[in-house]
C-alpha cells in the first residue's frame, strides 16, 4: 500500500469554492487520501448544503466536521493536523484548487528524497470560473519572489523564506514526521502569517 495523504479543506461561507476545491483533490490521479472538510462556523445553510453536499458524494474518503474554532488559518490548520494520522498532510483553501497529478508528483518526489520535508509549486491565479489569469499569475509569482526559483530541492529554506516568502501553505505536502518535530507556528505567533511562520521554523531547523 502506497502511504496515504491528509488533506485539510477549510471552509466557512463559500460553497461553491469549495465544491471545486473538493472536487480537484478527488480528481487526484493519487487515490490514497484522507480529505476532511473542516467548517470553520458557515451559516447554517451553507453549513448544511456543504454537508450534505459531503454526503452526496458517496466517498468514504470524504468527511465533514464542524469545527468553529477561534484563530482563523492558524487555528484550522492545528486542527486538522492535529487528526492526521498519516504519512503526509496537505492544507488546501477553499478558494483554491489542485493540477491533478500535484499529490502524485509530490509523493513520489518525497519518497525518493527522506530528506524533503515538504514539496510545494508555484500557483496559477484564477477567477471564480477556474479562468488561469496568466498577468496576474506571472505578477504573482514574481511579487513572492517564486520566478528566481529553479525546479528542485530548495537547500536554504530560511534564506528563501526571508527574501519574500516563495513557499504557500495553501496546496503544499509536508511530511508529517517533519512538522510533528519542528511544529506549525510558535506559541506566541503574534500578527505574522502562518505560511510565513511555518517556513521560518522548517529553515531555522535545517
């Protein structure tokens, strides 16, 4: 058996992003996922569609809570990993959506290297249809300082990290053993993002 991956869809008030965020991570060419829609305190309307969304899907590997829990990304990010039981863990936005071989790509790229504690991409920008928005993508990319980036393993990642922050948590694989040693973000996190904090930690590690 091929290890499984965790993947965290926060949610809260937007049903239809995250009906294509969950549709995308079902069209993984990976089948091996745990998926948990963690409902971060929708109305209850958008509550019970999505959940019954859920439902309808007949996926076991699909699960819905409600977990209105204070703290915003920080907070449902501990949350779900705080479930995750496996090899990999992976947060996806709501309002995002993934290639459909990025969590095979990744896995594979991983299992070869032990050393890797997570594989990350650059992002395409889309518009609420799934339109890339190919000017805005490249500004993007370029404004997170991901365009001086080569494809590879990234040896400095507190070095990266400082000069822009090229790394997101949205769509990023981390290994579990990794995060579960250097954490997410620190006790007293303050203001600071925790994409931010977390790639700080990870690279101040080593």
């Amino acid at each position: 058996m091929k290890p499984a991956v965790y993947v965290g869809i926060p949610t809260r008030n937007r049903p239809a992003f995250v009906r294509a965020a969950i549709r995308s991570v079902l069209a993984q060419t990976y089948p091996h996922l745990t998926v948990v829609v963690s409902d971060n305190d929708s109305t209850p309307e958008i509550a019970a569609d999505v959940r019954q969304f859920v439902a309808e899907l007949g996926d076991p590997r699909v699960t819905y809570v409600a977990n209105p829990v204070e703290d915003g990304e920080r907070g449902q990010t501990l949350y779900n990993f705080a479930r995750c039981e496996a090899p990999y863990f992976m947060v996806l936005h709501d309002d995002d959506c993934l290639e459909p071989t990025l969590i095979e790509r990744a896995v594979e790229i991983m299992e070869a290297d032990t050393r890797l504690a997570f594989f990350s991409t650059a992002q395409n920008l889309i518009d609420a249809d799934g339109v890339v928005r190919e000017d805005d993508t490249a500004h993007y990319n370029e404004w997170l300082g991901r365009s001086r980036l080569a494809n590879g393993v990234v040896d400095n990642v507190l070095e990266v990290t400082l000069q822009g922050g090229a790394f997101s948590m949205s769509g990023t694989v981390f290994r579990h053993s990794t995060m579960a040693r250097v954490g997410f973000v620190d006790p007293h996190g303050g203001g600071f993002p925790i994409d931010m904090i977390t790639y700080l930690r990870i690279g101040e590690s080593g």
